[in-house]
C-alpha cells in the first residue's frame, strides 16, 4: 500500500503538526508515504526531519502515480478525485457543523472522508456528508515527551501551575480562563496560570489580561499572570509544559487539540469544554452551552459561520473544576494520563491507519 499524503505541513501551525503526525504514523506503521505540501501561509523551515527525508526518498513523478491512495488534507473547496487512486478527504472541525458551506458537495465526491474524533464525523452527517466516515485520532510520538531537560520557569517552582497552550483568538475563550482563575483562587496561595501563545505580543496579553481583571472588581486578588509568547524550541516547550499541574483548554471548539494529548504525555490532567473534541482527555470535562458562532471561525477567515454555533464554557464550573483538580490527591493520576497518551502513539494509529486501507 502506497499512500500520496497533500497537506499544508510546512506552515509551523497547528494543523500542520497534525498533518505530520499522520504521516509519521503511517510511516511508524511500515506504510508508504509520499508527502507533498500546499501552504497557505509562509513556510516553517523547520518542520520534520522524517518528513523531509520522506519528500526527498519520493521525489519523483512516478512516485506519485504508483500510489493506491490519496490523502487530502486540506480544506474541503480544494479537493479533486482522481479516478486512479482512492480518494480520502481528511477534516477536523471546530464548530458543530458547516452547513452554510459548500464543503458538503466536495466531500461527497471523495471515497472516504477521515475525521480525528466523532465530533467532527456528527458535524460532518449533520452538514450532509454522504459518504463513509472513519475516525482516525491524531497521534504523538510518545518516547519523546520522557525527556524533560529542556529550560523552566522560574516563576513556576514551588507552585501549582495551570497551563494555556494555543493561539490568542476568540475561539480559545482565554477570557473565561482568565476570569475564573483569579475568581476561584486569592494571592495567598501558591498557584499560577502560565499562558504560552506564538502570535501575539506578551504586552498586548497582558494588557488583555488587566482589562479583565479591572471588569472583575476583585480587590487585591490578582496573581500576575506569566505569559510567554513567540516559538520555542521543542525541548524547552515539553519541559515547560512538563512543568505544569494541569492543562486548561477553554476553548469554544476544538479540532483536536493536540497540546491536550502531549500533557497527558507528560502526565499532566486536563480541564476542557465538554463537546469540543478533547473526551480524549483524563481530567474533566466542564459543562457547556451552545451560542451562535460568531463572525468566522478564525482558523478559516472566509467560512461564514452565520448558522452553526460552536460551545460556550459555564464559568462558575470552570471554577469548581480548577479547585478539584488543585486539591485532588490522586496520587495515580499522572500515570492515568501517560497511560492513556499511550493510546495515541504513532504506532498505534499508523496500525489503525493500516485497518482502514486494508479494509477499503
């Protein structure tokens, strides 16, 4: 089995880390992956080694007309079917549908439609989706979230550290984030909230962050919030996530969100909104409400998003999930987590990967 494998893994995004974990999966899986890129955005230089040895192993033509399948990992509007191979369109979705699209129409031209979690396949039948579809998680080299040694943070010594990981847009909702951690928790003790975003300027979330708290009217009960913004390098990002007591995730929708998945690898639990694709996640899990999205889905500028709606977290339980988890005395629960990442190795989904198109 030969697998052509398009997507927009060069761009340094979050969608480009979840392209090349699917096809380092495949490769983990014994399967061959001819990868070749579309971008968007400017390139990362800095994107798998594997993944660029793969792109040099199959650089030619030939190489594309041997393959048995072809996976498009982009967005629906730019699939094509070929008749000469079997045509898998791969689609995460943030929103609980896209039935204001025409996505419905391309997708039902491919073969198979891939999805990370059922989420996104209950938006997709929702939308119109005719077509089979197959839940295929994206996945994580595990062996390598064992090795920590990369810088810390200071601040975060000696302290209970909740974590942010992710880009600072209306869709995370880092506002409910913020509001219920200086609420639920008071100065005098020992916790922090760690916010690692990669596009915004530290002075303009710390900025955001002090217009919140002024609106709160919580007198001298605010924790000053450590922000770190811009790219890390990879052993310094695991350390500091590492460092972490547990990971907050907010957000109004959620592909998949893999930050979630390396916490667990790191032995770290995980408070997400309920319905937003994370029930991969130990930890829990807090109640939510349906809004109407609003504008576009910041991920995808032109989607309208005028009749889907995406989750909006309650805050006050938000709060009460915060306080369990900083008082929870689960000694075994960091090992729940890592025993549960191990779920999502490379190995594991390249095999289940290979189901499916053994199946097909």
């Amino acid at each position: 089995m030969k697998v052509l494998y398009i997507g927009n893994y060069r761009d340094g995004t979050g969608w480009a880390n979840a392209c090349i974990n699917n096809i380092l999966a495949m490769d983990a899986a014994g399967i061959e992956v001819v990868p070749r890129a579309i971008s968007f955005i400017a390139e990362d230089k800095n994107y798998s080694q594997r993944v660029k040895d793969l792109e040099q192993n199959h650089n030619s033509k030939s190489d594309i007309l041997d393959c048995d399948v072809v996976v498009q990992h982009t967005l629906p509007h730019l699939y094509s079917h070929d008749a000469n191979y079997k045509n898998v369109g791969f689609l995460a979705v943030e929103s609980t549908d896209f039935k204001s699209t025409n996505w419905q129409k391309s997708i039902n031209l491919m073969d198979e439609l891939w999805v990370p979690n059922i989420q996104s396949k209950e938006a997709a039948v929702k939308s119109g989706v005719n077509i089979p579809i197959k839940v295929v998680p994206h996945s994580l080299d595990i062996e390598k979230y064992k090795e920590t040694d990369g810088s810390k943070v200071q601040e975060l010594v000696n302290t209970f550290t909740f974590t942010f990981v992710g880009e600072f847009v209306e869709r995370k909702n880092i506002k409910a984030l913020i509001k219920a951690f200086h609420m639920e928790f008071s100065t005098k003790e020992p916790v922090s909230l760690l916010i690692k975003t990669s596009k915004a300027d530290i002075p303009e979330i710390t900025a955001y962050c002090e217009s919140i708290k002024r609106g709160l009217k919580l007198r001298n009960r605010y924790h000053n919030e450590i922000v770190i913004s811009g790219m890390m390098e990879r052993k310094d990002y695991i350390s500091v996530l590492g460092q972490s007591d547990c990971f907050v995730m907010p957000s109004r929708g959620e592909a998949f969100c893999i930050p979630g998945l390396e916490a667990m690898a790191l032995g770290v639990p995980c408070i997400y909104t309920e319905g937003i694709g994370m029930d991969y996640c130990v930890g829990q899990a807090v109640s939510s409400r349906l809004e109407p999205c609003f504008g576009t889905i910041d991920t995808i500028p032109n989607l309208d998003t005028s009749e889907t709606t995406w989750r909006e977290i309650d805050i006050i339980e938000l709060c009460k999930a915060m306080r369990e988890i900083y008082t929870n005395k689960d000694k075994d629960l960091k090992q729940k987590c890592i025993e549960k990442a191990k779920k999502f190795d490379h190995k594991v989904i390249g095999e289940k990967i290979k189901e499916l198109l053994n199946d097909g």
